[in-house]
C-alpha cells in the first residue's frame, strides 16, 4: 500500500489526537448519561468514532487489511444499535409489567 | 494519474482533518446538547459524516489501492446510520422522553390516537 499523504509528518497525529479528544467528550456522556438512551447513543457514537480510528490506523501502519476490519466495524454497529432498540421495546409496549419489577421507563437510567 | 506533486495527497489531508474535526463537532455536540432526540442527532449526522470523510481521505491518501474497501465500508455506513438514528429515537419516545416539539405538535401521540382512540388517550407513549 503506497502512501501518498501531503504533511503526514503532522496530519496523522493530529488527526489521531483529534480522534482521541473526541472519544474522551463522547466517554463523559457514556457514564454521566442521564438515560439509557444516551448511554445506547454515546455507543453509537464510539463505533463511528472507531471506524475512522481503524481506518487511520490501517494508513498509519500502511496495512490494507485493516480497513476490513473498519466495513465490519461499520455493519456490527447498526446490528448492536438495533438490538439497544429491542430491548427498550419490549419495556416500552407493557409498561405495567415493567413498573411491576421496579423498572419503570420514567425512572429508566 | 497524477504521481510527483499533485493534487490528491493534498486532497487526502483536507479530507482527513475536515473528517476529524467534524467528528470532534459531533463529540461535542453528544456532549452538551440538552436531550436524547438532539444528542442522537449530533451523534448520527455529524458522526456519521466524520467517519465517511475519514475513509475518504483513506481511499485518496493510498492512491485508490483501498478505494473497493473504504468505499463499501461508506455505503454501509450511508445505508445503516440514518436506520440506527430512527430506533434510538423511536426507543427513546417510547421510554418516556417526551420531545420539544414545534408548531406541528407531537406526530407519534397523533398517531397512537388516532388508531386508538378509547383505549391509550392518556399514555400515548406506550403505543407505537
């Protein structure tokens, strides 16, 4: 795999610190979340983040392998955001059930 | 097509830093919008256009030796994050989280009215 990158003695880094500064605003939402949604978004969001930080690494390394791993990456983030979905809709459609076992929606976190 | 000093390495740091910087945005934005609907708003666009501009400046940075891949990883992504944004949202009405709405008013109570109206009039969240 031949690089051809213009300033890539300070893009990449940049771009990797850019990435990481990112990650660690998304991590704050990921644990002071009020709801379980914005944990499932803040999730969502890390698996985006992800696919571009395995895409840079696979140009850092100049290993045409990885960007494989970042399609995968891309397909199992819709399959793990769709199942966060199914399983708020089995609390969402009987919510007298849910209230039963001390977990109603409204007090969901 | 153009080896020594042209335009496409340029092309692939623009498109590299503008994907990071918008990621960046979209991070700030999971960060401090104020509920569930806008934070899944910033995550899904602003994040999603990160991410393709990123493998964009992947398949421009290796001279298109990567384009097959990083362009079926940016149709998958184009094709599932707007799926994924539709159920975080559609999960977080039905948890509860009612939305600000406009002047339009609330669409999904309309709707759960109108296919029942005497039994879920009141706990329109619950219903589809």
């Amino acid at each position: 795999m031949n690089i051809e990158l213009a300033g890539a003695a300070w893009v990449l880094p940049l771009t990797f610190v850019l990435q990481g500064l990112s990650a660690v605003l998304i991590v704050i939402r990921l644990l002071r979340g009020p709801r379980a949604t914005d944990r499932v978004v803040a999730v969502d969001a890390l698996t985006l983040l992800g696919i571009g930080v395995v895409a840079l690494i696979a140009l850092a390394t100049a290993q045409p392998m990885l960007l494989d791993a970042a399609v995968v990456l891309a397909l199992v983030s819709f399959l793990g955001t769709a199942a966060y979905m199914l399983m708020f809709r089995r609390h969402g459609r009987t919510p007298e059930t849910a209230g039963q076992d001390g977990d109603a929606p409204t007090e969901r976190r | 097509m153009m080896n020594e000093g042209g335009l496409l390495p340029w092309i692939a740091s623009a498109l590299l830093l503008l994907g990071a910087l918008i990621g960046l945005v979209g991070a700030i934005g999971v960060l401090r919008l104020p509920d569930s609907y806008t934070r899944m708003h910033a995550a899904s666009k602003a994040g999603a256009l990160g991410a393709v501009l990123v493998l964009a400046g992947v398949a421009a940075a290796s001279e298109g030796a990567v384009s097959l891949e990083a362009l079926f990883a940016i149709a998958v992504l184009l094709a599932t994050t707007p799926l994924a944004a539709h159920a975080v949202s559609r999960a977080a009405y039905r948890t509860g989280i009612l939305p600000h709405t406009g002047p339009l008013g609330d669409a999904m109570a309309d709707d759960a009215m109108r296919q029942s109206p005497a039994s879920d009039q009141n706990d329109s969240s619950s219903r589809r």
